[in-house]
C-alpha cells in the first residue's frame, strides 16, 4: 500500500496568463533541485483534477525507500508552498491520504513534531 500527498487549490475564477507562468517556472525549478530523481516528485493534473473550481491539483506519491520519504516529502512541501504563495486568493487543501498538512503563514506547509 503507498502514501501519497495530495494538493489542490481552487477559487471562482480562472488562472491568469501571469498566473499560469509563475506556476510553470515554479514546478520547472523544483524539479530541476528535486533532491531524489528515481522518485516522484511535484505532479500537477492537467485540469485541475476532480474538485470544483479547481485550478491547480496534483499528487506524489511517497517513496517505498524509507531514506527518500523524508526529503521527498519536504521538497513537495516546499513546492506547494511556493504554489500558494503565488496564487495567495486560493483555497487550499493539502494532505498527506487522511491527515492534513498544517500551513504556518512564515514557514509554510509542514509536518507538526
């Protein structure tokens, strides 16, 4: 059985060209400094995935190397973090299958110790 950490965010209206772009270089970069490159990493659907009013949504599965989920882990979560940072009108979800991932305005999506 695998994990996966899901991420979605949606909102009435539609990504603006401008939008669209920061997102692009955003998912661009975090995948270029992905730290585990025979793992997944940051994957957005193409349309936004099944939840209405969605305009961004994607998935990634965890690792079965338990030496990879932690950085794996962390550098999704910087990703998306990055995300709602640029499309800061949005209504996020992100979840790791059933918990919820906390979001803390300065440090952004994390894991509670």
């Amino acid at each position: 059985m695998s994990t996966s950490l899901y991420y979605n965010a949606s909102r009435a209206s539609a990504l603006t060209a401008a939008e669209t772009t920061a997102i692009e270089r955003i998912v661009t970069a975090r995948q270029a400094s992905f730290p585990c490159p025979d793992e997944e990493s940051l994957f957005l659907y193409e349309e936004g995935g099944d939840e209405p009013d969605a305009i961004v949504a994607g998935s990634t599965k965890m690792p079965f190397e338990v030496d990879h989920v932690m950085p794996v882990l962390e550098h999704v979560l910087g990703s998306v973090t990055e995300l709602r940072r640029a499309l800061p009108d949005a209504q996020w979800h992100v979840h790791l299958d059933d918990f919820d991932i906390p979001w803390d305005e300065s440090e952004g999506y994390f894991l509670p110790s």
